[in-house]
C-alpha cells in the first residue's frame, strides 16, 4: 500500500505478504490465500538484513510507481501494488490497483500497518 501522506509525500505505509492454498496457483484471500507478515512468509529464506534490504526496495518500487502514476492520474491518493517474488527474490510487478483493499491489513496480528493505513486512508478522505 502506497499512500500520500498528511504531508504530501508519496509513502509505502503498509505491506503485507500472501500465501497461496496449497491447490491453487493464485494467492488472493477469496481464493484461499492467506494474509502473512511479510518477515514471517520470507524468514527461512532470508537474512534479517537481506529481508530488511528486500523490504525497503519493495517500499521504494512502490513509491516510484505512484509517482510515475500520479502524472497521468493526479487525483490519485492511494496505490496497492501487487508484486511477486521468483525463486530468485527478484520482484515483478502483477498489476497496481488504483482502489486497494486496506482491510487486509487488518487480518495482521500486528495492528500497526493497519492503523496508520487508516489514518492516512482518513486524512485523504478529508480533503
């Protein structure tokens, strides 16, 4: 999830994994996927700091995506970018919806990403 800020700046506020049933190749949550934090679905895979690493060039992706959207589309607030991993961890982008669910962070134990989501979801629905 990419969101303008209360400052004005494009910000990653959330991001959040999927894991596919078992049966099926796709991951989305009427499908039987299951919402993960994303450091629990990449930590036999991955170093602490190579996740933290991955993390933040997910985040930056993100940014540079809306960035580049927000020019043909300048009302646009908020992003999700849908993004998968090959066996290398190389990130390839699925599709950017331009009205994403911020519920699915709400299935995260942590609360956090979830919160400031909403927050900033609500600073945006103000203006």
């Amino acid at each position: 999830m990419v969101q303008v800020s209360p400052k004005g700046a494009w910000e990653a506020t959330g991001i959040i994994g999927r894991l596919g049933h078992p049966r099926k190749i796709v991951t989305n949550y009427h499908s039987g996927g299951k919402p993960t934090a994303i450091e629990t679905l990449l930590q036999s895979h991955l170093s602490p700091h190579r996740l933290a690493q991955l993390t933040e060039e997910l985040n930056t992706l993100g940014v540079r995506i809306a960035a580049h959207m927000q020019k043909t589309y300048p009302k646009i607030q908020q992003i999700g970018v849908d993004v998968g991993l090959d066996r290398s961890l190389t990130p390839w982008i699925i599709e950017v919806n331009m009205r994403p669910d911020p519920y699915i962070f709400n299935q995260l134990k942590d609360k956090t990403m979830y919160k400031k989501v909403m927050r900033y979801r609500r600073f945006q629905m103000k203006k």
